[in-house]
C-alpha cells in the first residue's frame, strides 16, 4: 500500500508518516518497481499503534521505548501519565477559572485586563501585605472580579487582610452577593461566620434576607454575627439572640448597643425591656450575666424599663443594685 493510500485509511498524513520514518518508529521496507515506499499490513499496524498510545498521552520517544521494550512494564508509565494529566487538568482548570473571572469583569480594553490580573495575582499571593494592598488597590472605576475577591474573603486568616477584602468585595454592591450566599451553605463554620461578616458591609435588602437566613444557622458563632449585623439594620428578629449574647458575654457591649438602636423603635424597646427583664428572672445564680442584662437596660426607653430599674435597685446583689439606681438616676436627668 502506497504512503497516499496509508494517509487516506489511517487518518495520519503522509507528512506525518515521513516524520514517523525520520524517527525510525515505522520502517517500510517495501518498494514499488517505480521506487515508492510501499507498507505491509505490519507496518499499518504498528502505525495504528502508535496512533493508539500517542492518543493516551504518551510522547513519540516514550512511544518507541513501549514498541521496542518487549520486556516493558506499563504500570510505571501510565502512573506517571496519570500524574502528568491531573497537573496538567489542574492547570487548565485554573487558567479557564481566571479567564471566567476576567471576562466577569467586563473588561473595557486590555489595560483593564492587565490590572485584573495583577489584582488576582495579589490576591493568590502567600504574602499578607501583599494581598492587603491588592484589595485596597481596586480602584472605584476599575473592573473588579468580585468571585475572585469573595473567595479571598472567604479563605482568609489574616483580620487586617480580610478587611481590606471585606471593604473592596462591598464595593461591588449587590453584586457580591451571589458566592457569599453559596457560601452560607458550606459545611465549615469558619466560613459561613467569614460570609455573614462580609454580607454585613453590603448594604440593600438582598444582604438582610441572607443576614435573617444565617439568624437560623447551626454555628452559634454565625447566628451572633448575623444578630449584630440585623440590629443596626433595624431587623427585630434579632432580638432574641442579641439579648442571648448580652446573658452569656459574647460581644455583649456590641450586642446591648445594637439593642439600644433597635428600641429607637418605641414598639420595639418595650420588647426589648420585656426580653431583658424575662432574661434577669430566669438568669440562675450567676451575677455577672445579671449586671450585664441590667447595665443592657441603660438605652432602652420606655415604662418596663424603669418598672425593672426600680426593682432592681433593691437588689440583693449590691452591683447590681448600684447599677439599677445609677441608671434611674441618669433617666430622671433626661
């Protein structure tokens, strides 16, 4: 069979062949009376060998030493093409999410895609400083890749890097949203706590709805950050948790004083002063959880709190006590 012929039955060109030839992986021993190479059903079928391994992966050399070894063992190589194609898959996995990312963007022109890039390089980088001044170093005007900033915020450690991330993701408005609520779902704690942290700084009604999602979170860590951000949003569902962490000393000066917002709400302070005071009746012994839900009273306007003021200045515990009439004292003033 004539190398036009091989070509057409095989699918390899016939330049293909000649280089094959050059290499020594096919000798075609024949020839016609008018001096052309002729290939017997042997060489055709090493050719379809070669086509066979090369379609695994295998280089031209590494597919001489399989043909050639007789004694060749292909556990060791197809190991080492395994390794080869799940670097090689990782790399362009990695590639394909950067350019995903980049095209997200809506570069304008290709200066916006070179400042993408250094950014998501910073981004990836292991030194902090230089992932801090990657977030603080996106411009207002330039193209952001907000899936690239989220999971930055989402994996980060470092409280001065993430937030610097938290403030450049919140930029982005709205639009940040979206992986920070996949977030929420994710089964480490830390980071549905991370997501809530940056839904907070995003101002609008899509990050409240996912802010009284995380109220329901297994993570009492997630549920406390959720109630501080609802509090200063107004949301009363926080509540209950805000006066929960005032009991037990989590963030309790940041939690009394997001209640303190919420009861600028008339309605709401006379729930607030009801859940503190049902709160101090079934406190238990402990008195330092008393003092606090009593010192919580401070910014709460309204009747049931100075009802619960006046009580509690005869309480046994004298710091409370002290406390209750210091507070009464400052409301008579007003």
């Amino acid at each position: 069979m004539l190398i036009g012929d091989v070509a057409r039955r095989s699918g390899v060109s016939a330049r293909m062949l000649r280089h094959y030839e050059s290499l020594g992986l096919v000798r075609p021993k024949g020839r016609t009376d008018a001096g052309y190479r002729e290939y017997s059903s042997e060489d055709i079928r090493r050719i379809f060998h070669i086509e066979s391994l090369r379609s695994l992966g295998l280089s031209l050399s590494e597919v001489r030493r399989v043909l050639d070894g007789p004694g060749f063992s292909p556990s060791e190589l197809v190991d080492d093409l395994i390794r080869r194609t799940r670097e090689r898959i990782a790399s362009q996995t990695e590639l394909l999410t950067r350019l995903r990312r980049i095209d997200a963007a809506g570069p304008a022109d290709w200066a916006d895609v070179l400042r993408i890039i250094a950014l998501l390089q910073a981004l990836g980088s292991e030194s902090a400083t230089r992932r801090q001044r990657g977030a603080l170093s996106s411009g207002e005007r330039d193209p952001v890749p907000v899936e690239a900033l989220a999971e930055a915020v989402l994996n980060e450690t470092d409280p001065n890097v993430a937030g610097a991330l938290r403030w450049a993701l919140a930029r982005s408005g709205e639009d940040g949203l979206a992986p920070l609520a996949e977030a929420l779902g994710a089964p480490e704690a830390e980071v549905r706590e991370r997501a809530v942290q940056a839904i907070a700084e995003i101002a609008g009604d899509g990050a409240t709805a996912l802010l009284r999602d995380a109220l329901t979170d297994s993570a009492v860590a997630v549920r406390r950050r959720a109630a501080l951000a609802l509090g200063s949003r107004g949301v009363a569902e926080a509540i209950p948790t805000l006066i929960g962490m005032v009991a037990e000393g989590a963030s309790d000066v940041d939690a009394a004083d997001a209640l303190g917002a919420l009861a600028g709400d008339p309605a709401l302070a006379e729930r607030i002063a009801t859940g503190l005071v049902d709160r101090l009746a079934r406190g238990g012994p402990d008195p330092t959880a008393r003092r606090r839900l009593t010192e919580a009273l401070a910014d709460i306007p309204g009747p049931t709190t100075s009802r619960a003021l006046a009580e509690l200045s005869h309480d046994e515990d004298r710091a409370v006590a002290l406390t209750a009439t210091y507070l009464l004292t400052l409301r008579s003033a007003r």
